[in-house]
C-alpha cells in the first residue's frame, strides 16, 4: 500500500512535469507563431504575391518601410492641419467674393519697377460677417495684354479671415491686378476630405491576350473583391497594382489597360453647391483699375547663370512678348543654332505624362535635324524616341506607371514605375532627366502622390552616387482648365500636389521648372499649354543642362 501510493505520488509528479514542460512548449511556439502572424500582417500588402511584375528581390528590411510609412504620415498630418474641417449649415456662410475686400496698402499714383504692391484682403461671408478662419483658395495674377506681360501674386494666409497678396511689379506700363476666389475654404476643406476618402473614383480596365483571345477584368490600387486577383507589386518602393484574375489565363497575359469614371462621390449635395460655374475662379477686385508703373532709372541686379540646385522663388519669373523671363538666374534665350550646339551628344529622358510629351512633339518644330524613330508601337502613349545621328542625339519620352488615367487603350509592355526607370540610366555629364508626374494622381489619395514622389526621390539619390554629374529637372505641374470635374481632376488637387513636390525635392541639387508658377503668368488655364508656353518651358530647360 505505501509503494503503491509512493508510484501514485511519483506519476502525479511526474505527470505535473510533463504537463508544464508541454504548456512551457506551447507557449514559446505560440508566442513565436502570434509573432510571425503579425510581421506577415505587416508586410503582406508587399509580399504576399508570387506573380510580381518585378524580378524577385531580398525581403524589405522593415526601417525602410517605416521610414516611408513615417514620412507620408508626418506630410499628411501637416496637410490636415492646414485644411482642417469647415462645415458649414448655410451657403451664405461661406467666403463671397462681392462681400470681401481688398484695400492697396500704401496706394501710390505711379510705381517703380520692381517695387512691391501689396494688398490686404479681408474676407467675409455673403451675409457681410467678417470670417474668423483663412483656408480659401485663391490666385493672384497681374498682367498688360497689351505688352503679352503676365506674372503670378504670392498669397500668404494669416488663418484669421485676413491674407496678404503681394505683387512684384516685373515690368513698366500699364498693369491690371486679379486675385479670384477659387475655392471658399469650406470648398477646399470638403474637397480635401473627399479625395482621401476613397480610391475607387477610377475604374481600370486590364486586357489580358492568350493567343487570340482577349479578356478584360477589373483593377485599381485597391480592389474589394473576394475573387482570386493578381497582383503587380514592387517591394522595394512600396508600390502595388491588382487586377481580378481572369479564368484559364496567368496574370502574365496583362497587356493593355484602359479606364473610366466611376459614378460616385464624397460630396454632399450642399458641398457640390459651392463647385458650380458660376462660384470657381470669381473676380475679387472687380473695382480695382490698373495701375501706372514707370522704369524710374533702376538698375537690374544682374543674376548668375541658371543652373541645378536653384530654387526659384514664387514668382520666380514673369512673361513680356510672350517670353518667359526668370528673376533669379541668368536666362538665356536660345535661337536653333544654340538650341542645335546644346543639344550635341546629349541622351535626354522625359519621364512622365502628356504635358511633357509635348515637349518631343515641340523639339522637331525648331530642330529639323531631329526625326521620330519608328519603334513599331501604337497609339499616343507609345514610347517616343527622337534622333539626330550627326549629332549623337537622343531625346526619349515615356509615360509614367499607375495611376495613368485615359479613356484610350494603352499598352503596359516597356511601362514601369519613373524610379524602375531611374534605375536603369547609368548617367553621365551628357545625360538630363526631365520628370513631371501629378495630372493623373488627382483622383486619388494623397498617401498615392506622396509614395510616389518619395521613391523618385530615392531613385535620383542613387543616381547621383552612381553619376553625379547627370542633370536632373523637375517640371511641376501645369494649372488646367477653371471648370472641370472638380472633385476629380481640379486645381486645389495639383496645388497641394505641388506644395508637395517643392517640400520632398527642396534639398536635392535638381533644376525646377515651376510649370505651376509659368502657367499662371501666361494664364493658360488648360491642361495643354500651346506651343508658345512648351517652347519657354524647353528654354529654361536648356539653360539648365547647356
């Protein structure tokens, strides 16, 4: 009975053993598991996919992620706090053109060039109160069409309901002044808020080929759907396309895409009020007459050559004759034989969408000795290519990767990411890359622009270790027409865009092209600017690399 209960005892023992050695075992391996769920939580949108467009590469390390995830977070938090929510009750409430004033501080009966005019705008409400709060979008702009004369106003918001625009007077004559009311800050505010609401505003359309047969699915940057989906991504910048899978086809047979508008939006029926022809782009200087400004023997401070790692100011230059003069560097204006002699040897990359397209098509017009090369692709979004044999000229266009918005069938064969095509450029003191990207980001979350501009931003900091003596250019973007799909594609979207590109690009040695700045002053008000504007862009340009 006692060895009984002794072997009793010792296998309760040894069971209580075994059962914390198993528990103990347990724990660890679970700990281990819940551990390696959550990284795999984290990273799954990246790397998940076996089907990825781009070679197979080293996992991320996870300080690369974060260091991206924290800068679009500390970009966005600085945006929110510089649009934060205005709701409204009553349309009367918002900002009125008629009802605000604007008073010329210290008015003179004639002014010098290069003075500075300055005005103080008081904005109010269309019941006449005075608002508390700043927050609208506004655009300043002087000008004599007589002179074909034109230079852009520097707006500063003091966020009390009151705003200084300041005027640089670049030239002598007569000049009129505007200052329009884009956007009441209740506007820009539900504006700001819709486009970060969703990114199904774009609906893409992905072709799939095998053989002769053909089959189009649904894709996006984000697809709710429970249906099998391929997905194109890029680990390293962050970067991520799907498309729903087609039967019987390997998500390999992606070839072409296409899109469309989604018949959706995030505006109230009283917000979309605010966006009717009639209230975007309204005079608020309607009673203010031009002003007499006289050259008064002043000197011009003569500026050094332009060249790369300027920053321009705003305005940073100013339209007479029709030609675009800078005010912070020396510019030069190019006849064809200059044109000709800069061009000499030069490999030139035009990374982007149709704004700098216009560029390959304008160069020809002025160099006969340029000729499209027939690459033996269709369709306007076809890799361009430009050849001058005798000079040992190369001039190239390509459309930058998702979001690329265009009812046209384009082709996704040679189409990648600005910074996979960064990558590929050993550069050298006779290469310029030209990169504009911005049009086709309006309908989306700003995190989308902002990744992008992040990692074009790595690509050129790899380049320049690589060859620092390559030139790059950012050209921004250009306003576009006053009334358009508001909610999609209008301006106070490109205008915070632009902010943007000017915050991530400030420290870099590239040249800035302020498209932005150029098409206010010339007052084009589309997405195309003619020829007269592309050829001014082209100059500045060419100061740049020559």
């Amino acid at each position: 009975m006692k060895i009984s209960m002794i072997n009793y005892k010792s296998l309760w023992a040894l069971l209580f053993i075994l059962a914390s050695w198993i528990t103990f075992t347990v724990f660890q391996n679970s700990t281990k598991l819940w551990s390696t769920l959550n990284l795999s939580i984290s990273i799954h949108y990246w790397n998940n996919s076996t089907k990825s467009v781009f070679p197979k590469t080293s996992p991320i390390p996870l300080k690369s992620l974060t260091e991206t995830e924290l800068r679009i977070k500390e970009i966005i938090e600085k945006l929110d706090q510089q649009i934060p929510p205005r709701p409204f009750t009553h349309v009367n409430t918002t900002t009125s053109a008629t009802h605000s004033i604007a008073t010329i501080l210290n008015p003179q009966d004639m002014y010098c060039r290069g003075d500075q005019l300055d005005i103080l705008l008081e904005v109010r409400d269309h019941l006449g109160h005075r608002k508390q709060y700043g927050g609208d979008f506004l655009r300043a702009r002087m000008s004599s069409p007589a002179l074909m004369a034109g230079a852009s106003g520097k707006v500063t918001d003091f966020n009390n309901g009151t705003y200084l625009v300041s005027f640089t007077l670049f030239w002598e004559g007569q000049v009129s002044l505007s200052l329009l009311l884009i956007h009441p800050s209740e506007g820009a505010s539900a504006l700001w808020r819709a486009r970060n609401q969703g990114y199904n505003k774009i609906i893409f359309k992905g072709k799939f080929v095998n053989g002769t047969s053909h089959v189009f699915t649904e894709c996006g940057l984000t697809l709710n759907s429970s249906a099998e989906l391929c997905e194109y991504l890029d680990n390293r910048d962050q970067e991520a396309f799907y498309c729903v899978k087609p039967q019987h086809m390997p998500c390999e047979a992606l070839t072409h895409m296409t899109t469309r508008n989604r018949e959706i939006s995030y505006l109230t029926d009283k917000e979309k009020s605010l966006f009717h022809r009639s209230k975007v782009g309204v005079e608020m200087m309607k009673d203010q007459k031009h002003i007499d400004v006289a050259n008064c023997n002043k000197s011009e401070k003569i500026e050094e050559k332009c060249q790369v790692g300027m920053k321009p100011p705003v305005p940073g230059g100013y339209t007479l004759q029709g030609k675009w003069i800078t005010t912070f560097c020396n510019q030069v204006q190019l006849d064809t034989i200059k044109i000709n002699g800069c061009l000499k040897g030069k490999l030139i990359y035009l990374l982007g969408d149709s704004t700098l397209r216009q560029w390959i098509y304008y160069l020809p017009k002025v160099v006969k000795t340029l000729k499209f090369f027939d690459l033996h692709e269709t369709g306007i979004f076809k890799k361009h290519l430009l050849l001058d044999a005798e000079r040992h000229t190369q001039i190239q266009w390509k459309k930058h990767n998702y979001p690329f918005v265009t009812f046209q069938l384009y082709s996704l064969i040679d189409h990648d990411y600005i910074p996979r095509e960064i990558d590929r450029l050993s550069g050298d003191k006779n290469t310029a890359i030209v990169i504009t990207f911005g049009q086709h980001f309006r309908p989306f979350p700003i995190d989308v622009f902002i990744r992008r501009a992040i990692g074009v931003r790595k690509a050129i900091e790899r380049l320049f270790l690589r060859s620092p003596t390559t030139k790059v250019i950012i050209k921004t973007e250009n306003i576009r027409e006053m009334h358009i799909d508001t909610e999609r594609l209008g301006d106070f979207h490109g205008y915070i865009q632009y902010l943007i590109m000017k915050d991530i690009f400030k420290d870099l040695n590239v040249g800035i092209i302020d498209a932005w700045d150029m098409t206010i002053a010339y007052d084009t008000n589309t997405i195309h600017p003619p020829d007269h504007v592309i050829g001014n862009q082209i100059n500045m340009f060419l100061n740049y690399i020559c």
